[in-house]
C-alpha cells in the first residue's frame, strides 16, 4: 500500500469509528488492566478487576446518550435504577470475557485488514477522526488502539452470529400468515344514535364527579417575581478598547494565518522490492508511457489514474490524495509535490514503492488577516472574556444581596441592572409547553415553592438555570391546590356521562346484532366487502382490523364484535380467508433475514453466558448506589 497509508494510520481509524461505535451493543470503556484493589472493584473477570469507575464511567456514558437520543423526553431516574445499573455491569462483565476470548483465539486486526477498510470507507476527515476520540476521553493513540480491538470483537461475534439457521419452513409459514387476506364485510352501530335515548340523572352527575375527582383538581399554583444574571445582562457594563485589540493582535498573529493547503492527485506504477533489473525497468517505460499521455491532455489525468494506478487507496478516486501535509510522503514524493505549481504535472517520480507521477490539482496560499480585518472578531472575544470575568466576580454578590435583602428583589435588580420579570401560573412541575422558559426549571421551582419563599414570602436563592444563567425569584401570590366546584363543569360531565351511556346501548345492540348474524349467517345489513391483511394499511378501524385478523376462520363465515372506540360497535362479517396473488418475494426474502438474525442475537446471547462461565466471574459487590451524574 503507498505510503500515506502506512504513515497515517490513525487517520485510517476515523470512518471505523463512524461505522462501528453506533452498533456497539456493550457499553463502557475498559483498559482491560487492573486498576485497582479489592475494595475498589466491583467484578472480577478473568482474573482482571473491573473498577467502581469504571462502571460509573460506563453508565455517564450511556446517560449521555441517551439524552442526546431522547432530548426533552430524557428521564434520567429512568437509568439510576438497581435493575439499570445491573444491566450495565453484565454488559461490562459480558465485554471484558469476550475480550479474553478473542485473546485466545488470536483474533487481530492487521494493517492489511485497516488498509482494506481505509480503502473501501476512508473519508480522510481528520478533525472528525479528532473530535471522535476526545469524546470518547481518549487520545488518538488510545483510539486506535480501541479500533482494533473492537474490529476483532466484531470478527468473533459476527462468527457466532453467522453460523444462525432459520428453518425455511417456519419462515415460510410466517410469512403465509402475513400475506394472508380476509374479505370482510362491516356493520356499525354508532354510539351517537343512542344518544337522544341517555336520560342523565343529576345523581349520575355527581357520581362521575365524585369518581372522577382526580380529573377536576387544579394544582396549586404561583405568581412569582424574577430576575436572570447571564453574562449577556452584563454586556453593557463591558468595554474593550482599541488598545487591548491591537495588543491581542500582536501577540496572537499565528492566529489569524492560514497555511498553504495543497491538494494532489497521483499516478503510482508499483515495483516489488525484490524486483529484478528488467522489472523495475518495464514499470519505469509504463510510467514513461503514462507520462506522454498525460502530457498531451492534462485533462485525462483522473481518467488514467483510475484505470492505471496501482495504489488500491487512491485509483478508484482518480488518484486522488486529498490535502497533502508535510512529513505524509517519502521525500521525493514530497519535494515534487511541493514544487509544482497548480494543474503542472510532474516527470516521473520514482520512490522505494515504484514510480510515480504526480499533479496539484488545489493550491491555496498562505494568507495573513491584517489588524482591520480580524478587528471585529478579536473585539468580539475580548469582550465574552471580559464579561465571563465580570460574571464570576458579580455572581457572588448577586446571591448575597438575595440572601441579605430577602423581602425583595430589587436590591439586587438595581444593584446589578437586571429587570424584574413576572409570571403567573407556574406549577411545581415543570411544563413540557415552556420548555426553554428559564422559570420552568425544576430546581427553580423546587425553590419557588419552598416553605420559605411561600409561607415567608422571602427570596429564593439563585438557582443555576443552564449554562451561566442564574434564576431568583420571589413569591407574589400563593395558589393552594383546590377542586373544581360541580357546578362549574357539570356541563362538560353531562356530555361525558350521555357519550358513555350512549356507547353502553351501542354495545348492547351490537351484540344482539351480532348473536344473530351468527345465527343466520347471511350478511344482511352488512357493507361492501373490504380486503383486511398485516401488510397493508386497514381499510376499516384499526381496533376491528386487528380484531378480525385474531379471530378463528377454521368455519366461514365468521363473526366478530368490536368496541370502537369514540365510536359505537361494529359487527365484522369474514367471509373469505386466502393467500395474496402475488407474494412480494423481496419482503419474504427480508423477513428470513430477519428471523435469522433474531436467531443469530439468541445464539450470541447463549455463547456469551458460556463464555462468562469459562471466565470465572466473580460479582464481588454490587455497584455504589450513588447515580452517575
């Protein structure tokens, strides 16, 4: 393989990681060394400890994702339960015993198998490869080292998993039953028919409201004074001078440079080390052959390439080497690219991999923003240190003027210039409608109603409402949780109780209706015939569709009664059960795929207990009960 390859292989890592962290189905990060003592493990795996940290830093990390997964749906309590926390310490334990086992089978990754994925995936975005590995806690080297072990995991499971049957015939039953069509005739009772029969009694009123009451109950609520501190609040209290801007200039010029960028395209006509005089010789007349031919219509250069290069990583893309840094390239390889000027194309460049001709096909200089131009940008930063600064100094004081002068909040509003806001009906939860409101933060609200800001009228603390935004408030008004009075939703409860009685008597007719299309089994009264089937979308309620496909067909015509609900009752006539005419052979196809990898996750399950009990685990105590924040 060239030598960027060789030279850069953990650029090489960037797409694995893409690719092969999502389908990671074990969690947490393990050196798969000891860290410790006794006292500060929770398993012991193969003779190796996994660590108290270690699976705290496996559950942070499955928190995180899941919050970037769920946003505001997130429920973190959801994953601090003893059963969560469990899961992810036999994942850990699940992982640390298959990687003894791929030790022991010998299973690697080797630089061919890298350069063959690089070949196949490599985009050659470094600074996603970069900002891969830090969010991983890791540094590059560290990364790479995690590609290759996990590529072998991969190999091991993906073996297992393999080796997964799916019996045709039960695939092919399954599959019957999906393509299986019932013609169904339909009858509705609708519910509002029955309506103008419902007498409502005011003693039905009062039992739906007493049943009901949870349905009624106001909960109690606050109107509440507040004032936020961000640092944009300050932005008016900073300045940043002419002076500071120059001086920041001056002593960060690199900042404000970018370097030449280059980018080149090659043609390589390999030579074997061990090739014999008249070897090296035929490849250098091919390059020389080559040559002419670029020479004589540049623009064929990625054509040639692609049908003439013999470097696997770069022909395909028409010899395409993307942004060419120092040090990526055996020296002449280099010195010739960084000679040519953009669309020169190179003589023949021979190398210790073979001969090689070369063209830059992107040349950007060097550029230098002067003073003027980065003026804005500089003065921008300054500014967000200065008011970063400022904030700290000031966030101290705000809390203490608060605390201080606890009756109000305009000691500390004027003291700082900060507006006094007000808001009405907040609840001590928060609201899923004003989820960006700085007020409808649990901790805010977890104070707004304390004793003491309710009973005592006096000032919350400030409350850290998001990034650098602290939030006070102070209690205006106090609502206590009360039940609506009967006679202000009686109306609403007499509709409810007419729309469930109405349904009762639908029901009830239904199911004499139905009791005597059974008897009779003609279909008198019933619709047009309609095709219900698992596969395509119901032509009649969902509820009756799924209904009609349970029920026993062994004896045509069959009958089934269903509550629609918001509806009335309706009464399904089954009057012809068969398979469809023309099967989707593709869906069928998948369908096998799919039993079979539900059968190759069952086995892989299977193989890793038998594994974990070669392994010698031993759960030596349960992990903290502290969550991972």
């Amino acid at each position: 393989m060239f030598e960027f390859i060789r030279t850069h292989k953990r650029l090489m890592q960037i797409l694995l990681m893409l690719l092969i962290l999502p389908s990671f189905v074990l969690v947490g990060v393990s050196s798969y060394q000891d860290k410790g003592g006794d006292a500060n493990a929770v398993a012991n795996v193969n003779g190796l400890k996994i660590t108290q940290q270690e699976w705290e830093s496996a559950q942070r990390s499955q928190i995180d994702r899941y919050r970037q997964m769920m946003g505001a749906q997130f429920d973190q309590k959801l994953f601090e339960t003893p059963e969560a926390k469990k899961a992810i310490l036999d994942n850990l334990i699940a992982e640390r015993a298959l990687s003894g086992e791929v030790a022991r089978n010998h299973l690697t990754i080797t630089d061919a198998i890298l350069a063959r994925f690089y070949q196949e995936q490599f985009s050659g975005d470094v600074e996603r490869y970069k900002a891969v590995a830090a969010a991983q806690g890791l540094t590059t080297v560290g990364l790479d080292a995690r590609v290759r072990r996990d590529l072998a995991m991969q190999q091991l499971t993906g073996a297992v998993e393999a080796t997964a049957f799916a019996p045709r015939t039960v695939a092919t039953r399954l599959s019957d039953i999906n393509d299986e069509e019932r013609e169904v005739q339909e009858l509705v009772l609708p519910a509002s028919e029955y309506a103008s029969q419902v007498k409502v009694t005011d003693e039905m009123v009062k039992a739906y409201y007493d049943k009901n009451g949870a349905m009624f109950q106001i909960p109690e609520q606050v109107k509440a004074e507040y004032v936020l501190f961000t640092p944009e609040t300050l932005e008016g209290q900073v300045a940043v001078s002419d002076a500071e801007i120059a001086d920041f200039y001056a002593k960060n010029q690199q900042r404000f440079a970018t370097k030449e960028e280059r980018k080149a395209s090659h043609i390589l006509i390999t030579v074997k080390k061990d090739a014999t005089a008249a070897e090296k010789a035929a490849a250098q007349a091919k390059a020389n052959a080559l040559l002419a031919q670029v020479k004589k219509n540049p623009a064929d250069f990625a054509k040639l390439a692609k049908e003439n290069s013999q470097d696997p990583g770069s022909a395909e893309l028409g010899g395409d080497l993307g942004v060419v840094e120092k040090g990526a390239f055996v020296k002449s390889v280099e010195d010739a690219i960084f000679q040519l000027k953009q669309g020169e194309i190179s003589g023949v460049v021979p190398s210790e991999y073979g001969f090689h001709i070369i063209t830059v096909t992107s040349l950007k200089p060097a550029m230098q923003k002067s003073l003027e131009q980065a003026k804005d940008e500089i003065a921008a930063e300054l500014k967000k240190q200065k008011m970063s600064k400022k904030y700290s100094e000031l966030a101290e004081q705000f809390n203490n003027t608060l605390y201080e002068q606890s009756e109000s909040l305009k000691p500390a509003a004027d003291k700082l210039k900060l507006k006094i806001e007000t808001v009405d009906n907040l609840t001590r939860t928060p609201s899923p409608a004003l989820a960006a409101a700085p007020y409808n933060n649990a901790k805010f609200l977890a104070a707004i109603f304390s004793d003491d800001a309710v009973k005592n009228k006096r000032n919350t603390e400030a409350v850290q409402a998001g990034p650098n935004t602290l939030i006070a408030g102070r209690v205006v008004e106090f609502r206590p949780a009360s039940k609506r009075p009967l006679a202000e939703v009686e109306a609403v409860i007499r509709q409810r109780v007419t729309v469930e009685e109405a349904a009762k008597l639908a029901h009830k007719a239904g199911e004499a209706k139905l009791a005597a299309a059974k008897a009779s089994g003609d279909a008198a009264g019933f619709g047009e015939a309609k095709v219900v089937s698992r596969i395509k979308q119901p032509a009649i309620n969902p509820a009756a569709a799924l209904a009609v496909l349970k029920a026993d067909v062994s004896k045509l015509p069959a009958y089934v009664g269903v509550d629609l609900p918001g509806q009335g009752y309706g009464v399904y006539r089954i009057g012809k059960v068969a398979q469809a005419a023309a099967p989707d052979a593709a869906r069928r196809k998948s369908e096998l795929e799919q039993i079979a990898s539900a059968l190759g996750q069952q086995d892989m399950y299977n193989y890793t207990e038998v594994i974990k009990q070669k392994a010698k685990v031993k759960v030596l105590h349960q992990p903290a009960a502290t969550a991972a924040k």
